[in-house]
C-alpha cells in the first residue's frame, strides 16, 4: 500500500496554503445574475437531480471533467448529488451520479483553490473552504456559504475576521447547523454562522513546525456534542467539547498498526452511524470509538484503487471516497484518470 512521503506532504502545504504571514487583501465579491453565483444556478427541472432524490447510486462514479482536481466531497440527499471543489480553477461543482459534472458556482475574480465542502441538507445550503492565491506568501482563507438550491452566495467570509492570516481547509457542520473550520497553519479552530465567523479554539503547542501541515480533517462526533480533529504535524487525532473547547488526544490502537503512526498522512474525516472513517492516500481506516478519546481501527481498501484519495462524505447510507489526485496537482505530475467518487467497503 503507498502511503505519501513526507516531502509530498510539504509540496502539498506550501502550494495549497503558503506560508503564515499577515499581508492583507481586499476581497472580491462573487458576480451574481439572474440564475445564482456567477456560472451557477438550481438543479434542471426534471430529469437527473431535478431537485428530486435519486434512488441506487452506483458503487462508483466517473468525472466527466478530467481538469477540475477535486480536494472535498459532500453529498445532498434530497436531490441526490455529489459537491466538490477544485484546485485547479477555485469554483464548485455539481456531480450527478451518472458522472457528469457542471460548474453550481464559479469562483470570484482573480486566482482561487478550494477544499473542503459540506451540504446543509436541512437548511439547503452548500458551505466550502476557499483560499486566494495573491502571489504573496500569504492566501486568504474564507468560508463560503450557498444556498444549495438557486446557488445564490450567501455569505463570503475571510478568516481574517477572527485571527490574523486564518487559512480554511475543511468544513464541519453540528445540528443548529453552525460551521466548524479547521486552520492548517496554526493549531486554530473557526467558528462560522451566516453572520461571520470566530475563533473557536486556539492551541499554540499545536502550531505546525512546517506552515500548511497543521490542522486538517474535522467531522462533529454523532451525539453531536464534540468535535473530532486531525492534525499533520503533529500527526495526531484530537477531541474537544463543542461546549467547553479543549483539545484531547485520541488514543487509536489495533493489529493492522503496527509498525506505523496511525495518524501519519491522515486527511479526511466521516462519521458513518457511530464510527469514524479516516481517508489516507490509499487506505481508509474503519474506527470503533469506545470512548470519545479511544478507538479500534480496522483498515479498509479498494481493489480498484492505490493512491490519490483525500476526503469523504455519507451517501445512501455508505462511505463516499473521493479519488481527487490531489499529490498529482500539487507535483504537477499528471493524474491517474478519471477523478472518481467511489463507495467504499466497510
């Protein structure tokens, strides 16, 4: 199994995210018409996800855009689309589970990455982190907010608003249907609403030595009072209280561990029922928590695939794996075709 060097973990830091430095910029706001965010619009009416839900997804979907290098994934179930991001141009995507893929928000002036995405089915709106590459060493962070149905902006918010030079790498959601973001170049934590976004935790022990390899994956844990977060360096799995924030490390333990640090490249993180699924390059660790700072792993494949994953989301009741390439981006090697969205076993 190829697990990611170090060194492709740095290249991937320093290109996605830059370095920690507080030159400012002035945001660009999304250009709006008639149909939503520029490039953008609500489901067809009639035909596939034409705003009803789709029965039986396949066990794999295709990308038809062989370009877009997706980095987050999530899943609306009311009219049966995969979201995604882009490294490669910045905007969002709509995926329908025949594969096909057009653009439900493009990205605002100038030169944009995305990353982590959430769907608030409940609410109908699309959260995503962003970052602006302005040539300088530091990218602004934002969090973007969508109505999932007419893909109109909502709110746009940089991350500088709660602490200087705030980066956004993945985006969780808890019941009231408030954001959580994750910071990869410091040990912060955001909190976001439609009204602006905080600091949630701050943790300077946890201030990556490498900017960029900090905080990554967060998913709220099922009994929706914590929070679960993974850390490159250090490479580690932490929970916090969402009333009382403070980071504990979760102790992972089992047979399939041995002779490796189980958190080592870890990205993204699901909750499925009451366990927990960690994405790595290759694998996906199935987690047993017997306590919210304990848990069993069992590692889990793919035959048809061996590298090139980042995050996951819950679809039909099963894990969700996306097969972005995103190593292949940041390396500018080219990637193993088509980007994928893949159900994986359990």
């Amino acid at each position: 199994m190829k697990h990611t060097s170090p060194h492709a973990l740095i290249l991937a830091a320093l290109a996605l995210f830059g370095c920690d430095d507080d030159g400012g910029t002035t945001p660009v706001p999304f250009e709006q018409d008639s149909g939503g965010a520029a490039g953008g619009g609500a489901p067809p009416a009639g035909g596939e996800g034409g705003g009803q839900p789709q029965a039986g997804l396949p066990d794999r979907v295709d990308l038809d855009d062989e370009a877009i290098f997706p980095e987050g994934v999530a899943f609306d179930p009311q009219a049966g689309f995969f979201y995604i991001g882009s490294l490669a141009h910045g905007g969002l995507a709509r995926v329908a589970p025949s594969g096909e893929t057009t653009t439900f928000a493009a990205a605002p002036e100038g030169t944009w990455q995305t990353f982590g995405v959430k769907v608030d089915a409940q609410r109908r709106r699309l959260w995503a982190c962003a970052s602006q590459n302005n040539n300088t060493p530091n990218r602004p962070g934002f969090v973007w907010v969508f109505d999932l149905d007419s893909a109109e902006a909502l709110a746009r918010w940089p991350l500088s608003d709660a602490a200087p030079g705030g980066a956004c790498n993945d985006v969780a959601l808890d019941a009231a249907g408030d954001a959580y973001l994750t910071d990869p170049r410091a040990g912060r934590l955001y909190k976001a609403t439609l009204e602006g976004v905080s600091l949630f935790l701050e943790d300077a022990a946890l201030n990556p030595a490498t900017p960029g390899l900090g905080f990554n994956g967060l998913a709220v844990t099922p009994d929706g009072a914590g929070l679960v977060v993974g850390s490159y360096i250090p490479a580690k799995l932490h929970y916090t209280p969402l009333s009382a924030p403070a980071l504990t490390p979760i102790v992972l333990s089992g047979d399939e561990l041995k002779g490796r640090s189980p958190m080592a490249g870890a990205d993204g993180l699901i909750f499925l029922e009451d366990d927990l699924f960690i994405v790595f390059d290759g694998e996906v660790f199935h987690v047993t928590l017997s306590a919210p700072t304990a848990g069993v792993v069992a590692k889990r494949t793919h035959p048809d695939v061996t590298t090139g994953l980042s995050t996951a989301t819950v679809a039909e009741g099963e894990v969700y794996v996306l097969k972005g390439e995103v190593m292949a981006f940041v390396t500018g090697q080219p990637p193993a075709l088509p980007f994928s969205i893949l159900k994986w076993p359990r």
